[in-house]
C-alpha cells in the first residue's frame, strides 16, 4: 500500500528556494570575483572550492644537520565536481601577528604534493569530488622557535564557466603543535655501518597513510629502515638472492629502552631477496616485536629472522638486551630492520611519532638510490660515502642515506 505525507509538498517547494537561493548566490559571488578576482572580506559568507584540515597533530624532530623538521599532512577536500588547481599553500603561525613560515608554490608544490591513494604521483590538480594531500616537511630557519600553532592559506584556480572567481585564496587547516620533544631512546644496532634507509622525510613511510579500522592512520611517518655494510662498505658477497651473503642479515637487534612487550610474532619465513612472495595484512610485518615504552608510546621492530626472537609476551625487557635478529620476513624485499615509534601497539592502526637517539656518530651520507647504485650494491662493491659533517650526534633523528655507527660492536 502507498501512501502520500500532506507534508510533501511544502517539503518539495522549500527544496526548491534552497536551490534558488543557493544559485544566485553563486551567481552573485561569481559576477563580484569576475572583477575583484578574490572572493568577499570576512563577515560575508563565501565559496572555497577546497576544505582543509590537518590530519593529525603536527609533531618535530631535528635532524643530524641541527635543524627542526616540522612534519604534518594538510587534506585538500574538492567540495566542486570539477577539477580545482592548487597553486600555493603557505604555512602561518596562528594568531593576528602570525608570520608566514612556509610557502610552497610550483615544482616544490608539485613534489610534496599528491592524491591521497596515489601518493607517489606527485600532482598540484584534486579532481572533482576527490581528496589531495600536502606532505609538508618544514625545515625552520635556524634559530627560529617552534610555533605553538598554525594555519594555512591556499590559492586555487577554478574553470572559468563556473559563476565562481577563477582565482580563490582562503584560510583553513587550523592546528596545535605539539611542543614536547621527541621520545629518546638508546640503539636498536650496535656497531659501525648501519644506513637509515626510508627515514622521514623521503621514503615511502612517509606517504604510508593507510584505511585501517574505518580512519585513515599512518604509523610510519617517522619510520627508519635499517641497512648495513662491512668494513669495505659492501652490503652483499655472493649471490644477492641469498639472505645470508647481505653482511648484515641475522646482526643482533636491541631493545631500545626499558620496557614490556606487547607483541612477539614468530612464525613468517624469510623472504628471497629480490623476489618476495605475496603477503597479507596480519603478516605484513613479518616477524616482529612491540614494546611499550610507556602511555602512548610503542616501538615496533619488523621483518625479523624467523626462529630468532628470544622475548615473550608480557615479559620485560632491559635497554640494550638482544631481543632478536634482523631479518627479511613479511612486506620486504631486502634484510633490513624496520623501526617505528607510534601511539598504539599496531605498526597501521596508529598515529607514527619522531623519535631521537640519545648518541650515536655520523659518518657521512650514501648517494640517492638510483638503478645505478642498486648494481653496484647487488655486485657486491663498494659504496661511496660523502663524509662531510661527520662527527658526534645527540638527541637527533637520522635522515634517509644517513651512515651511523651505533655504540658497541658486532
């Protein structure tokens, strides 16, 4: 049986002056902006084509050259059906006198910029009702202080059938920042030769942001990938397809404080090198150990040797205590240790934290890794390595090809 609300149709004729109204709205704005090529001073409402926010708590660090990395996501949501062109995006401290921290604009927009599930698709354009994302990674003048909170202004352009400003700025993405400083911890290695491979900001941890659990999470921001050389600065003798010929397969892994574990998994098989099988969700991670160093701070260390962990669940460890070897299980196509610091004992569903080494000694820094310097290593030769501003370090993060060498040895 169909029945017909009395209410239909005054719901049917309110619809339709919403819809008016919003049209010459549009079209209002749009004959203004046409001249002014900006859209109305505060106090008038006004269309911005893309809605921004910050997707989490915008956390620092400073890096092995005594600069602070400020590091962060802003989400670009197209609110249009249209494709909408970012043309700059500029950091603000927050506050009336709020000066301006950072500008990014053309190839440097374009490289810190992407859709969010293409994130290796550097891009300035969001598409019609799609969601883009700035990976900011500001580097503070030295000597600048770290704000207490900022805010962006960005600068789009819209087609010009739209009864819209073809040129739109706007304000948005209001956020804290976090003050404290990053977690210390001791080394996860010991010994010289250890490469922080895929450290923040580079690498694909970086743009790692993952649907986990119904939010969108990412664990890996600060996340480190460990690789070695020997003494000639050789990471593989023999057969690169065999874990055992890469020099630093099966080196002692550390724990890096004092601390519970939480999480002990031992049960994935090593990977061949270069040529990994399939793996899913649950073993992702490989073999792997996670401590809780205290409310709200988890390290996770990944990919371990199979049959190699030596702590269980619920068991304490000791900072410096061998906790396992390194290895090549789960999502990996090389031995290496992958370490993280996060907010939840999950390597996904987490938020990632910076974290610092409370010393360790720099010395020097690998070139990118290029298709050129993989044959070298795969033949098993030497690497070059740039000494410049080799030297002690303390309370600071490695960045990507940083060379270090942990106390200890082998």
């Amino acid at each position: 049986m169909t029945s017909v609300s009395w209410k239909t149709p005054t719901k049917t004729r309110v619809a339709a002056v919403v819809a008016a109204t919003a049209a010459v709205c549009m079209v209002a704005v749009g004959t203004a902006g046409a001249q002014e090529r900006r859209l109305p001073r505060t106090g008038v409402d006004r269309y911005t084509p893309i809605v921004q926010k910050v997707h989490s708590t915008p956390r620092w660090f400073r890096d092995t050259d005594g600069r602070i990395h400020l590091v962060y996501e802003l989400m670009l949501t197209n609110g249009l059906r249209v494709p909408v062109e970012v043309s700059s995006v500029a950091v603000r401290r927050a506050g009336r006198r709020g000066g301006r921290i950072e500008r990014l604009s053309g190839l440097r927009l374009e490289a810190a910029m992407s859709l969010l599930a293409s994130a290796d698709e550097p891009t300035t354009t969001v598409p019609g009702s799609a969601v883009g994302v700035v990976w900011f990674d500001v580097v503070l003048r030295r000597g600048a202080r770290l704000p207490r909170a900022i805010r962006h202004t960005i600068t789009v352009s819209v087609p010009p059938e739209l009864p819209l400003p073809t040129r739109i700025t706007s304000r948005g993405g209001f956020a804290r920042v976090e003050q404290r400083p990053p977690t210390v911890v001791g080394p996860p290695l010991r010994g010289p030769g250890w490469i922080a491979l895929g450290s923040c900001c580079d690498g694909p941890h970086r743009r790692a942001l993952s649907p986990v659990n119904g939010r969108l999470m990412l664990g890996q921001r600060f996340a480190i990938d460990w690789n070695g050389f020997d003494g000639q600065r050789r990471l593989v003798v023999g057969d690169p397809d065999v874990n055992t010929n890469w020099v630093f397969f099966g080196k002692p892994v550390l724990a890096v404080a004092d601390a519970r574990v939480v999480a002990a998994v031992d049960r994935y098989p090593d990977q061949i090198p270069n040529n990994p099988g399939p793996v899913t969700l649950e073993s992702a991670e490989g073999n792997h150990v996670i401590l809780r160093l205290g409310r709200g701070r988890y390290v996770a260390y990944n990919h371990l040797r199979r049959g190699s962990i030596r702590v269980r669940r619920g068991r304490r460890v000791r900072r410096g205590q061998v906790i396992a070897e390194l290895g090549n299980s789960g999502s990996s196509t090389g031995p290496h240790l992958h370490l993280q610091l996060m907010t939840r004992p999950s390597s996904l569903f987490a938020d990632g934290l910076p974290l610092a080494f409370d010393r360790f000694e720099l010395r020097g820094r690998t070139p990118p890794l290029t298709d050129a310097l993989e044959e070298t290593i795969n033949a098993g030769q030497p690497i070059p390595v740039d000494t410049a501003g080799a030297g002690p370090r303390r309370r600071e993060l490695p960045l990507g090809r940083d060379v270090v060498r942990f106390p200890g040895s082998f």
